[in-house]
C-alpha cells in the first residue's frame, strides 16, 4: 500500500519527499457522531436523488452529452444557459459565504470525497485491517496468506462500491432510465457505456483506495483558496496555544506550571490528512473535527475544560482580533440573497416553449394576384414542458394572417419542430416598408412564448 507524494505527521515527521501512506485513528465523539448524521443523510440523497421523478423528468440529471438538464424536474436546455450561470454562482457565493464565516467546513462535513473516504471505505478498512496501528502492523509485516486474504478482500470490496458509485453518478448524467436501459440490455448494445462505467469505477477505485487525502492537499483548488477568502473573524478548527503550552504530561487533578496539552498526540493520529493542529491554520486541514473529538476526551479524563481543540475565529488565536466584525459576512448574505431572487425569478417564470424565429434566407417579400403581399419564415420550437403540448400561432397584428407551409400542431415531450409559414397582408394596409410583428405561442388559452420579427412591404400598393 506504499505509494508517493506528501509527508505524514502520523508516521514521525520525516522530511523525506516520498509519501509516508497515513493512518489515521478511528475517530469518535459527539461531532464525529453528528458528522455521521450529516454525512449519511447526504449520501442518501446522493443515491435516491437521479431516481426520483418530478411529472415524468428526473429530479437531478446533467446531461452533458445531449446538452439537456432536469433540475427540481424542469428541463433545461443550451437556451436556458443563463439560468444554470445564476444557479453557478449562487454555489459559488454559498462556498465563498461557508469559507468566510466557517472556514473549510464543507470539506470536512459535506464534500462527497470526504464522505465517500471517511464514512465508506475507511470504515471498511477499520473493519477488515483494524485501527491505524494494526493496519500499519499489517502493511510493514511478512506478506502471509492472512495479510493477502485481508487485502483481497478489502480491495474486491473497494471495487464492487467504485462500481455502484460509478453507475450512479453516469444516472446523473444520461438519466436513470437510460442506466437502467444499459444495464438490461445485451452487452453488445451498449458498449459505449459499458466502457464509460469501467473508466468511472477505476477512477473512483483509485481515488478512494490510494489518492485519498492528496485530492484534498493537492489536486482541489478550493484548499488553496483559503489564504485568499480567511481573515481574522474567519471561525477555523485551531488549537489554543495560549492555553495548552508548554505542553507535557500531567496527572488528573495535579497542580503544576505546564499548559493543558499532555502531547498525546492523538489530535495527530485521528487527522486524516497527517497534520499537526498544533502547528496553527495550515493547508491540509478540511476541519473535520476529529482532533476536536480526541482533544476533548483527553481534558474529560484529566478534569480539564474542553475545547482546547474547537471553533476559534483565526484573530482570537493570535491576539489580533481588536473587534469582531460581520460585514463581509453581511455583504455576501446580501448578494446571496439577490442572486437567489434574479435564479427564482428566471426559473418560476421560464417559458415551457423555446422558440426562435427567422425570415426565410435570400427570400423577400412577395406581391400576390390577390392583391396581398407574403414574407416567408422559419419558426424552430423545442418543447421544455416535460409533456406533449399542443399548440397554435397567433400573430398579434390582426392585419395579418398565418398560412403554414408544414401544419404542425403539437410538440412531442421533449421534442422540437420546424415550421415553414407565410405571413400575408393585404395591399391597402400596408403603411410602412418594415414593421414590427410579435407572434404568440398559445397551448389551450395560455400563452407559453411570445416572438418579434419584422415584415416588409411595399406602401403605397392599393
């Protein structure tokens, strides 16, 4: 299980640039039991949630590959492109919002590669290898048929979940039904997903089994962002150094001149990224709150007040906290809550029907022996209903009149249609060269999209 990169507080401290692979202790507490709740309700809607269906469309899907979207059940199409920026964003401010206020919280509590590795595959490596001691005893020890039994197991184990976790997220992106399709199916028929359900399972696999805690450390670019969006009101996981040096051992209920911190070091063992809270804010911590859990068992033992490991702002730490302040807080709330508004907005009041009207190409107007004049278009309508819709053309002027080339009268469920159609005009009510017409798209008595578009015509042809 050895592998590259990163240095490992767990395993000594060495300075060496090869990976020193982490074991980390099996965490409990009060927050780690919380983190459980949140965590496993998360995964749960995870798994459900490209399964349900809202009026026949898929409560989440992305897909991609069709450029089609279902959010909520509503589809969304390339058209709908400035709705899914304003849903962007909205994430955007509530990650930037988070990291403001409550530091990398999300990381440790509701980002899905902490708990898919914390909660999924660590569990099952607790399970068959041990705690950190036994699996580090194990992996440093003879290759016997136990040893090989174990890995066997755990790594078949790693494999059938990367599978069941690579078909769900493919349902999230050409839709449960087509999944389900894929897998009844002959093989043969689908070899395009069979293929891109193997490469997302041996993603995941090598993802959960040997990267582990370097996507957190390395590859997210959120981490990093940290130094840029912190500041000294910013509320992080930290160790208070004011009250825990000069650290040592100590005996329950014993007087002396030392700090509260005995350096047990078990905030360092439980850490599943290898660091040492103790050193202050660094990089590599997601604030999972394990150290938090393994700090305050220790005070309990040794009747001393907890939270010496808890939730500081940053400036309260180091002394440089003069005034707490929640203006930027107050100010992303702000544009949070616009931008909220601006996506409800645009998503209540979305047009079941895309449309898009154009005048016939190289064509012009058209003098007729009934003394009319006829421009020719072409109308092109996408159904976003998420159900067969009927429809008809109305053209708001009452001067003119719609004759269709292609009579079409209703869109299929998620389906599109071209229309040919001419609008005429009577000579002796023609007034300018070019006017203005709007067209209406009705189904039943409702208007479901209105179009703008120009006529032109001779005056003066009476």
């Amino acid at each position: 299980m050895s592998t590259v990169v990163v240095n490992n507080a767990n395993n000594g401290g060495s300075k060496s640039k090869k990976r020193q692979w982490i074991y980390a202790k099996k965490p409990q507490g009060a927050l780690y039991k919380k983190r459980q709740w949140v965590g496993y309700t998360l995964l749960l809607f995870l798994f459900v949630a490209p399964f349900i269906k809202i009026n026949g469309e898929p409560f989440l899907m992305f897909n991609i590959i069709e450029r089609k979207f279902s959010i909520l059940g509503s589809l969304f199409y390339p058209q709908d492109l400035y709705i899914f920026v304003f849903g962007m964003l909205i994430v955007m401010v509530c990650v930037v919002l988070f990291t403001v206020v409550f530091g990398r919280v999300w990381c440790g509590w509701t980002c899905p590669q902490t708990i898919f590795l914390e909660l999924i595959f660590r569990r099952i490596e607790y399970w068959i290898e041990g705690d950190w001691q036994q699996q580090k005893k194990l992996n440093e020890g003879p290759n016997t048929d136990q040893k090989q039994l174990k890995k066997v197991l755990k790594h078949s184990i790693f494999l059938i979940i990367s599978f069941f976790i690579s078909n769900i997220f493919l349902a999230y992106i050409i839709g449960s039904d087509a999944l389900i399709k894929i897998i009844s199916d002959p093989l043969d028929q689908h070899i395009g997903g069979l293929v891109s359900i193997i490469l997302f399972t041996l993603v995941f696999y090598a993802v959960f089994a040997y990267v582990r805690e370097i996507v957190c450390i390395a590859i997210c670019p959120y981490g990093r962002l940290q130094g840029v969006l912190l500041d000294d009101q910013s509320i992080t996981v930290a160790y208070d150094h004011r009250r825990g040096e000069p650290r040592g051992k100590q005996q329950k209920d014993a007087s002396n001149t030392q700090g509260d911190c005995v350096d047990c070091k078990l905030c360092v063992h439980v850490c599943p990224t290898g660091i040492d809270i103790r050193k202050g804010l660094q990089l590599e911590c997601v604030s999972c709150t394990a150290c938090i859990d393994a700090c305050d068992a220790v005070m309990e033992k040794i009747g001393k007040p907890k939270k010496l490991i808890g939730f500081y702002p940053m400036g309260e730490i180091e002394g440089t906290l003069k005034k707490k302040s929640n203006i930027r807080a107050v100010a992303y709330s702000i544009v949070l809550v616009l931008l909220m508004t601006v996506f409800g907005f645009l998503l209540f009041n979305r047009s079941q029907v895309d449309g898009r009207l154009l005048r016939a190409k190289g064509s012009t107007y058209q003098l007729r022996d009934d003394k009319t004049i006829s421009n020719l278009y072409a109308l092109e309508l996408i159904n976003k209903s998420g159900k067969e819709m009927p429809f008809r053309l109305i053209c708001e002027d009452p001067r003119l009149k719609i004759q269709l080339v292609n009579p079409i009268q209703k869109l299929s469920k998620d389906g599109h249609a071209s229309l040919s159609f001419f609008l005429i005009i009577a000579n002796k009510d023609v007034e300018t060269y070019k006017s203005n017409i709007k067209l209406s798209i009705y189904s039943g008595d409702k208007k479901v999209e209105s179009l703008k578009t120009t006529f032109i015509a001779p005056p003066g042809m009476n």
